[in-house]
C-alpha cells in the first residue's frame, strides 16, 4: 500500500467517522452503536498511522518502505508511548 493510499484510507475512515457523529446527532444512530463503530475506527486509523510511520522509517534508513507491513489491532494499541 502507497502512501497516497493510505492517505485516501484515512480520509475514508475520517470522513465515516463525522458522517456516524452526524446521524447521532440527528438521531439516526443509538450513541452506543456510534461508540462501538468509532472504537473500529480508531483503531483502523491507528493502525494507518503507524503503517506511515513504518514506511518512512524505512525509507529513512535506506530500505524500501513497500516492506512496511500493518500490525495486528492488538500490538499496535499497546505501543509504549
């Protein structure tokens, strides 16, 4: 996955993720289904963010960023910060 298309991923799940906020407030989605499907997002948007980190750490250490692989939910939540 380039990183335009990760971009593009982000801006999808970004874009989901004001169109859940907007149907709660409307009245359209019960605030504990929003809650759930924003807890996936979250965790699909950090899963993007640290894919990017990974390939332009790679790319920095002159290797090819088309090696860097998406982690698992689990390991990429429990990142020491």
């Amino acid at each position: 996955m380039s990183e335009t298309d990760i971009y593009a991923k982000i801006k999808d799940l970004v874009d989901t993720e004001h169109e859940l906020r907007s149907r709660t407030e409307a009245g359209e989605l019960d605030p504990s289904e929003e809650r759930a499907q924003l807890d996936q997002l979250e965790k699909a948007l950090d899963q993007c963010w640290d894919l990017l980190r990974q390939r332009r750490a790679k790319k920095d250490a002159g290797l090819s960023p088309d090696d860097a692989e998406t982690q698992s939910v689990s390991q990429v939540e429990n990142y020491l910060q």
